[in-house]
C-alpha cells in the first residue's frame, strides 16, 4: 500500500506549506477549507500538504491529495514530556504525516542527529508519511561542493533512506526565511547528486515564492517544493498550487 502511495506521489508535482509558528485555529481551519474548496473547483489531483502549529491541528473533511501533518511531534505516545505532542494527540485527529529534520528544529532548536533519527525510526515505526528535511548552513556552502555532500550526508545517519513512505526536501539553511534563493545550478547539482544516490520525490525549499517557483519546478529532479513564509496568505499558496498543477 505504501509502496503504490509512493509512486502515486512521484507521479505529480508536490507542494508542502510549513505555516511555523503562525495562524491560529480559526484561520487555520478558513485556510484548509479554502485550500480544499478551491482543490474541488479546479480538479486539481497534485498532493498538497499544509502543516499548521500544534494548537491548530484538527479533523479536517478533505479531498484524498490534501493532507494535513504536524510539523514536529514527540517519539512517544504520551507521557512526561512537557510542551510535547505524541501519537496520541495526533491520532485523535488522524494525523499521519510529519515533518523531520527541519533546519530550524537543527539549528535553532538544537535537535542533534542521534534525536532526529530516533524521532524518524518512531514515525517510521507507526506508517507515518515522513517529510525528511536535509540542507547545509552557509558556511558549509562557502567551503564548496564536496563539504556540502558530506554534510548532507551526515544528516542520512541512522535514517532509513528505503523506507517507502519517504518524502526527502532539500532545504539550504542559508536561503529560509531570507529572501536568498540558490541559484537554478545549484539546485540542479544537489539534487541531482540526491538523486543518484537516493531514488525518493525530493522537495526544494528556501525563498519559494510566485515569481520564482516555475523555474524552480522546471529544473530537473525537483518533484516539489516545501515553502514558508510565501505560502501563508492563502490566495498566494492556491496561486502556487495553480503554477504546481501545470508540471
């Protein structure tokens, strides 16, 4: 079943919104059922995902290639863990999908490699459909091609790269939130490099926006985009499925 999901999925251009540490529950709930209605009007059968803050998660009534998923969760079903959610939380509104790895659970937030590949085999462990972030700092990019690979690389430790229900996104830490985007060849060439190494739909994600997101989606081996701060006006994302839906 995961497999066939997979090559569903590989078929058709992805597109993720990451909403961080915005919205609230109501505009939230407005944004799905927007997301959704509009989905429905234009036949749109790409996957999109939206993943909202904890305190905004909820059953949703969607069309099957809308998916709703938390953007972190505890490698627990309940217990001690103050400020955490498990599987318990998320099961209660039949979430199934999860982002791991994001450079800011990385780098801001201080999750090592050993944590984030024990939270992964969890999730992996209960059929989750994992979204794994990987992505280098700009120092790491400075120090040229062959130190960026290695410490992508790094960040597959202990990560089961056959899993089936695997989503791998390529996001340079130094172009989120920034207004940077990586030039189109470079890109190309992590990806590419990717690619060869890892047979999953892989997702670009840093500066995503309208204007630049076709040719994004144009270079080769990118399946999709997981985007920020673009994606959280909700007239903006339906205009980016639009563009997604034309790939």
């Amino acid at each position: 079943m995961m497999q066939e999901q997979s090559e569903q999925i590989a078929k058709h251009k992805i597109i993720a919104s990451n909403f961080k540490t915005n919205h609230t529950r109501k505009s939230t709930k407005e944004f799905v059922e927007n997301v959704n209605k509009f989905l429905q009007d234009e036949n749109i059968t790409n996957e999109v995902y939206i993943f909202p803050t904890a305190t905004a998660l909820n059953e949703f009534d969607t069309v099957s290639n809308l998916s709703l998923g938390a953007q972190n969760a505890y490698c627990v079903k309940n217990g001690s863990f103050t400020g955490e959610i498990g599987t318990e939380q998320l099961d209660e509104f039949g979430i199934k999908t999860i982002l791991i790895g994001h450079s800011e659970r990385r780098h801001v937030l201080g999750e090592s490699q050993k944590e984030i590949a024990l939270k992964y085999n969890y999730y992996k462990s209960h059929g989750y459909q994992i979204i794994y972030c990987i992505g280098e700092p700009l120092e790491v990019k400075e120090a040229g091609l062959t130190e960026t690979l290695g410490y992508i690389w790094e960040q597959f430790d202990g990560i089961d790269l056959d899993y089936d229900n695997l989503i791998l996104a390529y996001e340079p830490v130094w172009a989120i939130g920034t207004g940077v985007v990586a030039k189109v060849e470079d890109i190309a060439t992590i990806h590419r490099k990717i690619k060869k190494k890892i047979d999953k739909p892989l997702l670009y994600g840093g500066s995503v926006k309208p204007s630049n997101l076709e040719e994004i989606l144009n270079i080769e081996n990118v399946d999709g985009t997981l985007i920020g701060t673009s994606s959280w006006d909700v007239e903006q994302f339906k205009d980016m499925i639009s563009i997604t839906s034309k790939k």
